[in-house]
C-alpha cells in the first residue's frame, strides 16, 4: 500500500514540476491529436514537421476536423 501511496506521489510530483516552466501545445498528425510541452518563449508553431502541424492552446481544434491524408 506504501508503494502505490509513493508511487502516486512521485507521478503528481512530476507532473506539478514539469508544468511550471513549460506551455502546451496541442499538434495534429493524420487525424490525431498529441500534446507536446515546450518552453514559455517558445511558438508552437515552431514543433510544426512535415506533415505534423502544432499550435496554441486558444487555437485547439476538433481532430475530426483536420484532413486526414487518404490511405494507399
């Protein structure tokens, strides 16, 4: 029981700490959403790859939305 308490913790820990100095950022990717933590200054236009396109949390949008490229 001590060990699930202590493992709980160190994840909420973690969590806490890694949010304080970084953004979120919400990129799409063939019809699939994926959040990516970047710093404060940083666009997140910036994590934009190849067919990978990222932006700001006000700018989030609906997966669905997003054309997705057609199978071969």
């Amino acid at each position: 029981m001590k060990k699930i308490f202590f493992g709980m913790m160190a994840v909420m820990a973690v969590v806490m700490l890694s949010s304080c100095d970084t953004k979120l950022c919400y990129c799409y990717e063939n019809g699939y959403e994926q959040t990516v933590y970047v710093n404060p200054d940083t666009p997140c236009n910036s994590m934009t790859r190849g067919e990978r396109g990222c932006v700001e949390q006000n700018e989030r949008m609906d997966p669905n939305d997003v054309a997705k490229k057609p199978a071969l």
